[in-house]
C-alpha cells in the first residue's frame, strides 16, 4: 500500500434513491433487475422502498440503491371492490376533475411567505377565499344538474297528472319507481331530492377515502417542518403548506350544508308559485309576471335556505385563511383581545368548525322539516304540474358568479389594494346588470343591460393591466418572480378557474343532456324492411330539456370546432418542414457514436443562427427519424399558449350564455340565413354530447372491468400533488405521504449511528425520473434547516449530504411557471423560463436565443433582457433549492439534470446553452438495447451520460464529507 493510498480518507456511505415519475416505472426495472430479484425493505403497497436481494454494488461509489414506489397513491380507485363497483367509483373520479383543476389554480396564485415557518397558521393571501367561493359554486352547479336529473326529468316531468290521477309515467323509467304516483308533485320533488345531496356526499366519500392514510403522517411530518428556523419561505419548507393549507372538515361541512340549502331554495321556489307558467321565460314571457301569486309558507322556506347559503359563503371565506395574529404589546392590549391574539391557529380552526357545523345541521334541520311538511295535509294533492320552476334559471345564474368570480381573478397579479377593490365592484356591477337582463323579456332592455355589462368587464379588463415587470419586486415580499416568467403571465388562477368552469359544465351536460335523451325517447317507429320513417321532435310542454344544458351543448361544438381550426393552423405551420434545432452537448467516457458525434450529424445545431431554427435538408434515414421525434415531442410542449385561448373562447362563450338576448339574436341571424340551422346545431350539438356520455361513461366501465387504477391515471399524478386546499372534494394529495416517506427514509439513513466519530458523514442521492424529481425537489425543500443529531456535528445540515440527479423534469418548464410561488425559478433557484409559442417551430425560440451568445440573440433582447451573469448572480438565493445543494460563488450545486429533445415531457432546469450550464447535461437520443430507436421520455438510465452525471454528484459527495 502506496502513503498516498493510507493516508486517503475514507469513502462515505452513499445511497442512492430512485424515484420513478408519471409512468409508474416498476421497482425491478428502476434497479434494473428482475422482478423475483428485488425485495420490499420498507413501506406498504401504497409506498414502499425495494432493493436488490444480493444487494450488488455498482462500484461507482454508490454503496446502496433503492427504488422508491409512490404510483399507487395516485392511480388507485376503487381497490378489492368488485367491477361493478369499481365503475361507480371510478366515474366518481370522473366528476372529481374540475374540482382537482380549481385546486390547482388555488396554487398557481402569487402566495408570499408565510410571517413564521415553525406554525401550523397559514395566510392564504390575495384570492383565496374567492377560490374557495368558486369551488362552492362549482359543487353548487353539481347539484343543479343532479336536481335538473332527480327532480326535474324524473320527478316532475316523468309523472304527469296529480296524486289522483297520475296515470302516465315514463316509459323509460324502471317499473321499480311506480309507486311515486302515490305522492303528490311536492312530496315526490322533495324526496327525490335527497338524491343530488347522496351524490355529493358520495364524492366527497370517494375523495376523502384516498386521503385519510396520509393525515396521520403528514401531521407527524408538519412537526418536523421548520423547527430548527424561523423563516417561513420557500412556501414547502413551512409546517403550514402540508397542514394548515388544507381544506379541512369545516369547507367539507359547509359545502354539504350548501348542497342541502340549494335543494331546498329550489323546491321551495318552485312550491312558492303554484300557478306559474314561465316555459320560453325570459324570451317570450317576463318572470316577473309568469310566476303568478305566491305562497307565503314556501316563500318563508326560500327566505331560510337563502340566509343559509349566504352563511356558507361568509364560512368558506373565513376558512380561507388562518393567518397569525398581528403583534401589539401587552400593555395597550385589552386584556380579552391579548388572551385571543395568543390563541393557536387550531383553537381558531375549532371556533370555524362550530360555526361549520352549525351551518350543517341548520341545512339538514330545513331541509328535513321541508320534507315532512310536503307530507302533510297543507300540501296540494290536486297540483299538477310538467315544469320545474326553480331550474329555469338556476344553473344559468351559477354559471355567469362562476364566470365572473374566474374574471376577477385577473387582477390578483397586482399589488394595488385600490385597483382590485375597484375591479371587485366594477365586476359586481357588470354580473348585476347581466343578471338582470335574464328575467327580462323586453329585448331593448335585455340589450342595454347586455352593453353594460359588456362595458364593465372590459373596464375590468383595463384595471387589471399592469406594465411592471414584477409587481410584488419588493424585497422579502414574494418568490414568484417577474411576470414573464410565470404562466399567462401571472394570470394561470384566472385560466385554470375558467377551464375548471368548462369541464363542469361539460360534465353537468353531459349528465343531464344524456338522461333527458334517454328518458324522453319515443317508442321506436314500425320499420318496412331496412327503412323507418323518423318521428318528429316532441314538443316542449310535452318534455321539456334543460335549456341552458342544450345551449352549453351548442357552446362545446363551437369552442371545440375554434380549437380544432387552431391547431389545425398551428400543426400546420410546425409541420410544413423540418428544422435543426439546438442540442445539448453529450459527453462520453470514450468516443462517440458517429451519429451523434456533434449536432450538426445529428440534425440540429450548436449555436442558433440569424435564420434559426434553419430547414433540415435532404437529412438520411436516422437523422430523419430523430428530427421527427423532436418535432412531435414540441407539439406537446405548446400547451401554455394552447389552454389560453380555449379559456378565451369558454369566457367569450359563457358571456353569451349568461346572456339570453345575445344568444337567442345570434340565433335569429343564423336563422334567417339558413331556416332550420339553429335547430338543426342545436340537435347536432345536443346529439354529439350524449354520444360523448356515452363514450366516456364505456370508457371508464370498460378500465374499471380490467384495472383498479383510475381513470386519467398520468392527469392524477400531476393535479394531486399539491394540497387539497381550493376545494374539499379535491383528490387525495399523494405528496402529503410521498415526500414525508422519502423525507423519513432519507433522515433515517443521514442520522444513522457510525462506528467511528472520524468516519465521514453518510449522504443520499435522490435519483428521479419526471414527477419524481417535482417529489425529491419538494423532499429537500421540506428538509431544510434539518441537522444530522450528533455531537459536535450538530451544525451539519441534512441538504449538504445531499445531492440531486433528475432526468426527463418539468421542473423549471412547467411547475415554475404555472406554480411560482411553490417552485418558481426563485424557489428553484434558477434562471427564468419564457413562455412557449403556439406558432414557431421551436416554442422556446425566445428563451434559446436569450441563452446563447450571437446573431440571433438580439431580436429578443428586450424579451429577455438579464444577461447570463446578472441571472447567475441572482438564481443563487440562500432559501432556493440550489443553494441548499451547495451553490453558490466557490462552487456548483449537487444537481445534474439530463434532458433530450425528443423527450416530450423533459426540459432543461438551468439553460438550453450547454456552455457555463452548472446542472443540465444532455442524453442520448439513442435508446439502450440491441435494436436502434430513438429515445424519448424513458430510457435514460443505463445511458452513459446519467453514469458520468451520476460520478459528478458522487465526487462532490465526497469533496464535501
């Protein structure tokens, strides 16, 4: 033995963790080995942790490896269930999406840190409790389209006649439901209409079944958050992000207390106008004078429920936020006010609780006594009825508050408290005036209220402009960073609120529109041979449709039909020629492959040009096929730009709904065009949404019968990442145990006891594939401030035995923008991201011509206008997660990143420019194995450059022990 070989310090003990992503990569195949060669050494069949039984050594320093398995929080539904209920459960699923989708737009708001990380309080700040409102609204809209199926199609239109002489009953309904010919119109509405209140509380079921494993855990975990620091930022690194923030069983109650007050403000409406006749209302009759005289008990029943909704609304408002006391010293302080300024945020969370419940039981008790007092003699056996008053306009006013609360949330990006109270009362001025014009049948009128609210959006629309770059740039006050860096710039709350809108509605008409078809089919015609002659249309006052799900219908095909002419557009554009994009620089341990040896022989470039990207020309066979991967793989990478203007058409669309009088013209003039071309949209649009039911209800029948996991399972895995804190019946938030077990099985290895006080500390490498480096990111954030427990190591931090390597992340392209707050590129700490373009052949021309040096780069120089030193200097902030690897003026961070261009989910996190680039590295667009294919979002491991990434990481590892 050499001196210079005895005198070398030990190698620490370093375990390397891998951590799949979206496609659920199994254990064996992460370790690569064989299934019967791996064993489970922790956790569950919802997470565990695998190793390989002969525990082989890769001798690249690593000592250890396990692969961590987290996909089956996310993806099962329905679990040992039998299929038939498995299908239940899974389109309870279904119509779990917009709720997730308003989850997601409670984060991709600007969220300032938090005044204390060590306490479960937790300030929501600008527009979370309108958020919140907005989610009541949108389980409001549930509930009317359930009531519109429970009540309206079956309970009153399916039963014609009264008590004594109901003799007709749908021919579709099930003989099972004859015996309520044997209740009155009110008693049959009433106790039908327990049914919409069933389904809610059985999705709140399905959602909070999937989350109540975790709550345990996270509480333990939320302990552990933040108590070595004080600071509250980043947003993951707060005991309040993965506890307090959530919605708890105060927004559940109210929102179950909301359902029943609809139910019940709807019944009695509809009981409150005995003799009313508003079919064709407002159109051709004025509901004002269609409804006719009015009963005072029922009137005093509307009266309640309307007070209780208005005390839900005031409740998730308040549950909103549970922000810390503001500090006054003792002595000004009364001595009550000093004794509640010391309470804890859990015995304010008690006194909203009560106040929840309270609400609860004053819907159920309402409801309940309704209930009974349709049984009993007052009621009117004789009423006859084949309309259902209180649906008329019910889901056309919930849709405009839901449209309109989306709008308001464009001004959230600015910091003037003035301009956003004014454009709260401008908005509410605007919804007012088109409300109105919907229980008007006089068109000038209905016109003039139209043009007003028109006006005030769009002075709305004006407020809510900003020309700063960063309107929260004041030191400490926010890490979202400049607008152009984040989604929409800054306004991702306002279009992910109007697509949640959408798909409710969509899921609300496709319900109801499938249904009524159903119900109101006529009994088939005789047939001569092969032929039959089609019936006519049955007339409205014989089965009359919900007409604001016809008209949605009508809105779907013509948003559809944008859409498709824009991609159509755009598609054509991308694909008219192929370009040479830039390309990561590959290293190699020896020579490379000739088809990758430079950029050029691979199809691509090193540097972009004046012209970039420039036309491939006459590229052989392979360079070909590579150059189409990366071309399909930037069509998905166009999504931002995309999801824009389908929520500009929704809003322009459900501002013409909400408008009878704009509707109904614009179906004049299609009228008087063609005859019979608004009636004959209307069918196919009608027609074109059952069939869409009827596809998706198969669908999700048809993967309930061959697998538990849940419909959309890759949709899950991205939307429930974050808490459940926008709505209540939101999807189980598997990050709430993901992060906790990989936070603990990382501790538990860092915290191990040595042998030897003088040997080197162990460390981790967290090794993690698309979603699982969103995961590990949030993991290392969590664990910040964290000390390894040992002597005089006390001031060793668990994050500098720490080390990162991510390949195939969205990390800087997608969750950056759309959440920066949680991970922007001040959180990450990292340069800023541009936003793609739908039209250019690369979507990131702006941001590669920013990055690299050269003729191209001055076009965009106002875009983009931080140089590559100013940006360096700034990403290194002491609370980002790079710093927390190690970043900094003497050195790099422990984080390499490997990304392709054929990868259609995996970005660069630092640069497209490889040059002076601390963390990317670029992969092979070869996949690993005997035949040639090109490698997109998997095959990265086994590559050799996630191996010499990976001895990058373990030589910092040790440089650092």
């Amino acid at each position: 033995m050499t001196d210079a070989q005895s005198t070398a310090p030990p190698s620490p003990l370093i375990l390397d963790i891998r951590v799949h992503g979206v496609s659920n990569t199994p254990p064996a195949e992460m370790l690569e080995s064989e299934p019967d060669a791996i064993e489970r050494v922790d956790g569950d069949a919802l997470g565990s942790f695998w190793a390989r039984k002969d525990r082989a050594v890769s001798g690249d320093g690593i000592t250890s490896t396990h692969a961590f398995s987290w996909g089956a929080q996310t993806r099962t539904g329905g679990g040992a269930l039998a299929a038939v209920g498995r299908a239940f459960v899974h389109v309870g699923w279904f119509l779990l999406l917009p709720y997730a989708l308003v989850n997601l737009a409670y984060w991709t708001r600007e969220i300032r840190p938090q005044p204390d990380g060590t306490t479960r309080a937790w300030h929501g700040d600008i527009g979370s409790g309108t958020v919140r409102v907005f989610g009541l609204v949108l389980t409001l809209i549930a509930v009317a389209a359930f009531c519109s199926v429970a009540i309206d199609l079956v309970a009153v239109q399916c039963f014609r006649g009264s008590i004594d002489e109901a003799d007709r009953v749908c021919a579709a309904l099930p003989a099972i439901f004859d015996g309520l010919r044997e209740f009155d119109v009110d008693s049959r509405a009433a106790l039908l209409g327990l049914i919409p209140v069933l389904i809610i509380l059985v999705l709140y079921s399905i959602a909070r079944r999937g989350r109540v494993r975790f709550e345990a855990r996270i509480e333990k975990f939320g302990e552990q958050i933040g108590s070595q620091e004080d600071a509250g930022r980043p947003l993951l690194a707060t005991r309040g992000f993965w506890s307090a923030a959530r919605s708890r069983d105060t927004s559940e109650w109210l929102h179950v207390a909301g359902s029943f007050l609809l139910v019940l403000f709807l019944l009695a409406w509809d009981a409150a106008f005995p003799e009313a006749d508003c079919l064709g209302a407002p159109l051709t009759k004025d509901l004002a004078t269609c409804l006719g005289p009015i009963d005072g008990m029922s009137m005093a029943f509307v009266v309640v429920a309307g007070v209780g909704l208005v005390l839900v609304v005031i409740g998730v408002i308040i549950a909103s936020s549970t922000p810390p006391q503001a500090a006054q010293t003792a002595k000004t302080m009364n001595p009550v006010l000093l004794a509640q300024r010391n309470q804890t945020p859990d015995k304010r969370n008690a006194r909203k609780r009560i106040f929840a419940l309270s609400c609860l039981g004053y819907a159920v008790v309402g409801y309940l006594v309704w209930l009974v007092l349709t049984f009993l003699p007052p009621t009117d056996p004789s009423k006859v009825a084949d309309q259902f008053t209180g649906l008329i306009t019910a889901p056309l006013v919930l849709m405009s508050v839901a449209l309109f609360l989306a709008l308001y949330a464009l001004s959230w990006r600015l910091r003037s408290t003035w301009r956003r109270r004014t454009s709260a009362i401008v908005l509410t001025l605007g919804a007012a005036a088109l409300l109105t014009s919907q229980v008007l049948s006089d068109s000038s009128l209905q016109w003039t209220l139209t043009a007003v609210a028109v006006a005030f959006v769009l002075l709305h629309l004006l407020i809510s402009r900003t020309s700063q770059p960063n309107p929260g740039v004041a030191e400490g006050e926010s890490d979202a960073g400049e607008l152009r860096f984040r989604a929409w710039r800054g306004q991702g709350a306002a279009v992910v609120m109007l697509l949640s809108l959408f798909v409710s509605m969509a899921l609300s008409s496709l319900l109801v529109l499938g249904v009524a078809s159903w119900l109101g089919a006529p009994a088939p015609p005789e047939t001569d041979r092969i032929w039959r002659e089609p019936g006519d249309p049955l007339p409205v006052t014989e089965w009359n449709v919900p007409d604001a799900y016809e008209r949605f219908a009508v809105l779907l095909l013509a948003v559809v039909v944008g859409i498709v002419v824009l991609l159509i557009f755009a598609i054509g554009i991308n694909l008219a020629k192929l370009v040479r994009l830039t390309l990561p620089e590959l290293r190699w341990r020896g020579s490379a492959p000739d088809d990758e040896a430079d950029a050029r022989v691979g199809g691509g470039v090193d540097a972009p040009g004046a012209r970039y990207p420039e036309p491939l020309d006459d590229p052989d066979e392979r360079v070909r096929i590579r150059a189409l991967a990366r071309r399909s793989s930037h069509l998905l990478h166009r999504g931002e730009p995309l999801f824009a203007w389908i929520a500009a058409f929704a809003a322009v669309g459900f501002f013409a709904l909400s408008s009878s009088i704009a509707f109904d013209e614009a179906k004049l003039i299609l009228g008087g065009w063609a005859p019979g071309l608004p009636a004959g949209l209307r069918t196919t649009a009608t027609s074109v949404l059952v069939a869409l039911a009827v596809v998706a209800a198969a669908a999700v029948v048809a993967n309930a019968a061959s697998s538990a996991d849940r419909p959309l399972g890759v949709f899950w895995d991205v939307v429930a990442f974050f808490p459940r804190a926008g709505h209540p019946f939101a999807p189980p938030c598997f990050a709430e145990r993901a992060v906790p077990e990989l936070a603990e099985h990382t501790r538990r290895f860092l915290r191990q006891p040595r042998a030897d006080a003088a040997a080197p500390l162990p460390a981790v490498m967290l090794t993690a594939h698309s979603m699982g480096s969103t995961i590990s990111a949030a993991t290392i954030l969590a664990l910040r401030g964290e000390t390894v427990v040992e002597g005089d190591l006390l001031s060793t931090r668990l994050t500098e035995r720490m080390a990162l390597l991510s390949y195939g992340s969205q990390l800087r392209a997608y969750f950056s923008r759309y959440f920066p707050s949680v991970f922007g590129y001040q959180v990450l700490g990292v340069p800023g991201l541009t936003a793609p373009s739908l039209w250019r052949r690369d979507p990131w021309k702006t941001q590669v011509l920013a990055e690299f040096p050269g003729p191209g780069a001055a076009a965009d120089e106002e875009s983009v206008r931080a140089s590559k030193a100013e940006v360096h200097a700034a990403a290194y902030r002491d609370e980002s997660l790079t710093a927390l690897l190690g970043a900094g003026a003497k050195g790099d961070p422990r984080w390499r990143n490997l990304w392709r261009r054929t990868d259609f989910l995996g970005f660069p996190v630092f640069s497209y420019h490889s040059v002076r680039n601390p963390v990317d590295r670029g992969a092979t667009e070869a996949a690993p194995g005997y035949q040639w294919t090109v490698a997109k979002h998997s095959a990265y491991l086994g590559t050799e450059q996630i191996e010499l990434a990976r001895a990058e990481l373990v030589t910092a590892l040790r440089a650092g022990q």
